[in-house]
C-alpha cells in the first residue's frame, strides 16, 4: 500500500490519506506493562490491533482524544483484537469513561481470549464501545 505521503501527492486530503495508508504503527502489537502508564501506547491512527503476544500482563492502552498528532479523533473506530490465551487489558487515559455494555468504566477492561472490542471517543472525555 502507498504512504500516506504519496496518497497526499495524488490530492488526497492528508487524515483520509493517513487513515488509508495505515503507516503509523503495525497491526500486531505486543501487550506490556501493568497500568495505563506502561501499557503498550495504541496511537491515534492506529485503528487496527491485534494483541499477539506480549507479557504476563498484556496491558495497552487506549489513546487520548484530540490535542495532539497521536491522538485519536472524535469519532474514529477503534477495533482491538486479543489473539492471546489469556485475558488482555486495556488501560483508558485519565479522566476518560468509556461505555460498554451500560457500565461506565474509568480505569480499565478486560477482553477475554479471541473477543475483540469495538470502541468509539465521542468527546475528549468519552467512548462508547462493545466487547464481543
């Protein structure tokens, strides 16, 4: 697939060329750490993971919303696979609550072996998001 340098030489606007060229971060990634803080850090075009190996933990992390490169924006689709045998977790960003099944979570989730979470920030403070 083309960078996303390229796709802008073509005119193509520059976070449509990012989202289609999926250059900032590979799609299987590592769990690590034991918090939010030592997680492995999910960037804010990284719209694709899938958890295929990693630590005893096997920690990541959502990223924040807005206000930086590495940002997620609002409305982006966020799909997290764990491809582990044991349970993974995912760390939410301080002052952040995501909604998932009716419950509001403000630390982190778990996703238990071969389920995948769906999420969506909806303000700098919010996602919504199914595990299944």
């Amino acid at each position: 697939m083309a960078t996303d340098q390229l796709l802008m030489g073509l005119g193509m606007p520059p976070m449509l060329a990012e989202r289609l060229a999926d250059t900032s971060g590979s799609i299987n990634v590592a769990g690590a750490g034991s918090s939010t803080a030592t997680a492995f850090q999910i960037r804010g075009t990284q719209f694709l993971v899938f958890i295929n190996s990693g630590a005893t933990t096997n920690w990541v992390a959502l990223p924040t919303i807005g206000g930086s490169d590495n940002a997620a924006q609002i409305a982006d689709n966020f799909v997290i696979h764990n491809g582990l045998a044991s349970s993974a977790t995912v760390g939410i960003p301080t002052g952040v609550t995501v909604n998932i099944g009716g419950a509001n979570v403000t630390a982190q989730f778990t996703i238990t072996t071969a389920k995948t979470f769906t999420g969506w920030p909806v303000s700098t403070t919010q996602w919504f998001g199914i595990v299944g």
